[in-house]
C-alpha cells in the first residue's frame, strides 16, 4: 500500500514509518521539525542522539534499498496538507503529527492554545483533504487512553451501549480528559467520527497507553535511524524517566501517592499494531476504535518493579504531584481487539533489563539530571508574555 505517515521525524512516527517500508509498503512522511523546535525552546535533548530526517531517509535507503519519500510542512496549512495528500494519494494515512505532551500543553495560556489549534486544526485539514482528494483513503489517528480519563467503571473499546429511561443506544464513552493536550485528542476523536458519518470516511482512532523503550528492528540496525529517548519531565513518560534515574544512581520519583494506573505498551508494539491496522481497514462510514496498550500498572509499581530488578541500589522518593487527578482511582480498560488482529506482545518484564536499562546505561554520560525535576504545574496562573498566540514551533 501507499502510506502516508504524518510526523515522520518523530519519537513513534520515524519508527512507524521504517517498519511500514520493510515490511514491504510505499512510504511518505510528512513532518515541520515542530518536535525539535520544542527541544530547543526547553533546553532539553534526547538521551540517545537522533540524525538529521535527511540523513536518516538517506541511511535506510542506503542500508535498505527502499526509498522513503519526505514532505516539509505544517498541516495547520490546508493548501500543503491538501497539496501532500492529493499528491501522494495514499491507501492509508497514519496521523502522529501532534504536540504530544499534557505538561506542555499546561505551561502556560500560551502553550494550551497552541497545542489545541496545532492538533484540532490540523486534523481537520487532514479530515478535508481525505473527502476531497479520495475518501476511500484510511485515517489511522493516533489517541491516547488519556481520553477517557479514569471513570468509576469499565472502559470500553471507543464505544458504548447505554440504557436510559427504558431506550438504549450505542454511543461514544464518556470523555473525562486531564489535560489541554488530552482535551485535543478529544476533539480528534469526535470530529473524525462526525466526518466518517457524515462523508463516508473511514477511520481507526488508537486510544494509546503510554510507551516505553527506544529499540525496534529497524531503529537498532544503524545508528543513524535512532528514535529519541525523552527522560524530563516534559516530554519523557514516566517509566523512560525513572530507568534514567536508576542508571544514574538517583531516587526514582514518583508524583503523590503513586496509585495512579496507566496503560503501557512497549515501542515495538505500537509499530506493529499501526501495521496491524493499515492491513485490515475498517469499512466505508466506519469509525472504530482500539485501545492501545499491553498491560496496566500503577506508577509506584512501575517505580517497584525497577528497583526489584535493578542491578544496582535504588531509592524511590514520594513527591507532590504537579498535576489535578486523582490519587487513587478503579481503572480496567478492555483492549482485545488488536490483539485479535494478531497482536503478540512484548511484556515490560521481559524489556527492563534487555533493552531499557542497557540504552540508559550507554548513554548516561548525556543526563541533565535537573530536567528530572517537574516545572509544570496543573494550576492557572498569570501569562507574562500577553496574548496567546497561534504558533511556537518557528
């Protein structure tokens, strides 16, 4: 197939974009270097040292012989995006080009606006320009389990069936959102779902956990196709950070009481299962639904297992929590259907010592220890700077 991979140059969208090509699809990326622009705004790096897009594209057709076609530009321009999408005129486009982060996204007015009018306004685009050019092409978008929040009962796949005053009907869960960014990925949701009622579209929404590691096949086979290693208190997840920190021998930070459970899944799975995906669309007017993870932990057992395993001393620290969520919550989230695609996981208990604290290791010489330390706190507070504005990336 032809695939169109949005954020190409990105933590998960690089990696997407080299095992769609090996596996034997026409690949496109289309990227704005945005996420490098955050680094730098920051003052933080990735652990594991990244290439240039151009030499990373120039290094896998060399090492490979397959070719992987490059687009600069900002989707958040409805000319480019329609222009990229008409030109390419992909099977499927797989969406990863969206700030990312909930700290981010809650630095400040200026971050949250930005972070809503980058993600909502070009998925948007990316939704007019599928009807325009072929609404055949499959959007494959990427969510986050953070949609949903942490309710009180089961989360379902996307959907579900309600029975009210003696009627039922099947309609999206609930969203309960903890953050500006994850607010975004709502409204992704819901807009791409009107647009497959209303056009005809059709669209996998991947409600992801959180994702840890750095290596797949295809980014360990040269050094210049890495993907990035974020550890601050930004852009890192929670359980990238605390290998960091054990490799460095300092205490394992874990926000309030640790109770709070995500989703997890490890990278090489979230490869596999946008393959997955892209190889078995949804119908025509189809808007479906998979929630994205492998397993669930609190973050004080992810903090545990670490020092549990760990070949060396290590020390958890209890710290306030910067963020509004509660501290101790149910969470119990179906996530079969991938697995019924053909899914075979990659368990963290078989990850840690293979791969996660070998790449900290390596590479520890290249750790700011202060960026441990969280900045961003979920509390509004005055905006120096004046007025919010629509763009941060330039």
């Amino acid at each position: 197939m032809r695939m169109l991979v949005l954020g190409g140059d990105g933590y998960l969208g690089w990696p997407t974009a080299m095992h769609l090509s090996a596996v034997g699809h026409d690949v496109s990326v289309v990227d704005n270097f945005a996420r490098r622009g955050y680094d730098r705004e920051l003052g933080v790096t990735t652990l594991v040292p990244i290439a240039p897009l151009e030499q990373r594209v120039w290094t896998w057709q060399r090492v490979t012989g397959r070719r992987i076609g490059v687009h600069i530009g900002d989707l958040t321009d409805s000319a480019f995006t329609h222009r990229v999408v008409d030109g390419v005129r992909p099977d499927a486009i797989v969406h990863f080009a969206e700030q990312r982060s909930a700290p981010f996204s809650m630095i400040d007015q200026q971050h949250a606006v930005y972070t809503q009018m980058n993600n909502v306004v070009g998925t948007l685009n990316v939704l007019y320009s599928i009807a325009q050019v072929d609404p055949r092409i499959h959007l494959i978008k990427l969510g986050t389990m953070g949609e949903y929040g942490t309710p009180n009962i089961d989360i379902e796949e996307g959907w579900l069936e309600v029975t009210h005053h003696g009627r039922t009907d099947r309609m999206l869960y609930p969203k309960r959102p903890g953050s500006f960014y994850h607010l975004s990925k709502v409204h992704d949701s819901h807009n791409i779902e009107f647009a497959c009622r209303a056009w005809n579209l059709r669209a996998t929404d991947l409600n992801q956990g959180i994702v840890y590691g750095q290596e797949t096949g295809e980014t360990a086979s040269h050094g210049d196709l890495a993907t990035r290693f974020d550890y601050d208190a930004v852009f890192g997840t929670v359980l990238n950070r605390l290998v960091v920190q054990a490799a460095c021998g300092r205490p394992l930070t874990v926000y309030g009481t640790g109770n709070q459970i995500r989703g997890m899944l490890d990278i090489r799975d979230t490869v596999e299962c946008i393959r997955l995906a892209a190889e078995s669309p949804p119908e025509a007017g189809e808007f479906r639904v998979f929630n994205q993870f492998t397993e669930q932990f609190s973050v004080l057992e992810l903090a545990q297992l670490i020092e549990r395993i760990y070949p060396g001393p290590v020390r958890i620290e209890m710290m306030e929590n910067p963020r509004a969520e509660a501290s101790d919550h149910y969470y119990n989230a179906a996530h079969r259907r991938l697995l019924d695609l053909g899914l075979r996981p990659h368990y963290l208990s078989d990850t840690l010592l293979d791969s996660l604290f070998a790449i900290a290791r390596r590479h520890r010489r290249h750790v700011d220890a202060r960026l441990f330390t969280p900045t961003v706190r979920w509390t509004a507070e005055p905006d120096p700077v004046g007025p919010a504005v629509a763009s941060l990336a330039a």
